[in-house]
C-alpha cells in the first residue's frame, strides 16, 4: 500500500504549494525553492530513493537570475539538513553532494500549515479578477467619479449674484 509521504512527487508544485513551503521553513523563499525543485528531480525518478546531485550553482542558474545567492542557497540546504528534510549521501571527500527529501519530515512540517495562511485561504477577494493596473485604473475612475460628485466648497453652493 503507497504511503501518503509519497503523494508528495505528484503533489502540483504551483504557487500556493510553494508559499505553504514558505511558510512550514520559517520564511524562507530559497529553502522552499531548494524543496520545490528537488520534488520535480524525484518526480521525475518516480520515487524518494534517487539522490539528486544538483550544485547550489546549477540551482543558482535555474532560479530568476539574481533570486537567491550562493550563499544564501547554501544557508538554505544546510537548515534543511539540520530540519531532517534533505538527507545527505555519503560520498567521497571533494565530490559533488547528492541529497533527496525525508517525505516523513517534509510531511511533517507542511501538514500544520492550514488555510488560515495569508495567500492560501479559499475565498475569494472583493477585488475582482485582473491586474494591479486593472485594480489601480479601477480606482482612478472611482476617484473621479466621486470628485464629479462632491459639491464645490467655493462659497457655500451659493451663486454670488
């Protein structure tokens, strides 16, 4: 019977599911990062028992240039060594370090993070669909239209006849 640890590799690692990453690694975008793209590596190995030999400088390529630097990459893999999440193989002095996720571990941190979570809860805005500049031409308008509105404060509403 599959374990539901193992839901993880089909798990659709869209933004919601990186910021409830975000959220179980204390705030840190690069360790949910490090996390979301070590998941596609054992997605596409179909199990957790491969290791991953990605260099904190292939991931520096792969992420938005200027995302995240080497050493804060570094930081991020090292807390999630010390968190139980990425387990390291045992390799060779002066070789290239191969870890996969402890699906237990990862589990166990990302189940506490319900819906409650800014950005992961299920209603909807009152803004309506659309862009920022949508939203910003939208009360532009609404502006305008009260100011069409509002009475002039010249000399009381009074003709000066």
């Amino acid at each position: 019977m599959e374990q539901p640890e193992t839901s993880l590799i089909w798990h659709d690692i869209d933004a919601q599911f990186i910021l409830r990453l975000f959220y179980a690694f204390d705030g840190s975008m690069a360790a949910a990062m490090v996390v979301a793209e070590t998941l596609k590596f054992h997605r596409h190995a179909n199990s957790f028992d491969s290791f991953c030999g990605k260099s904190v400088d292939e991931l520096v390529n792969v992420f938005k240039p200027a995302s995240f630097s080497k050493r804060t990459l570094h930081r991020a893999f090292q807390d999630l060594i010390a968190m139980g999440v990425l387990e390291l193989k045992p390799v060779v002095r002066n070789t290239a370090r191969k870890y996969k996720i402890v699906p237990q571990a990862l589990m166990a941190l990302v189940q506490p993070i319900d819906d409650s979570y800014p950005g992961l809860t299920p209603s909807l805005s009152q803004a309506g669909l659309g862009s920022i500049a949508t939203a910003k031409a939208k009360d532009a308008s609404a502006k305008a239209r009260m100011e069409a509105v509002k009475p002039k404060h010249g000399n009381g509403g009074q003709d000066g006849n």
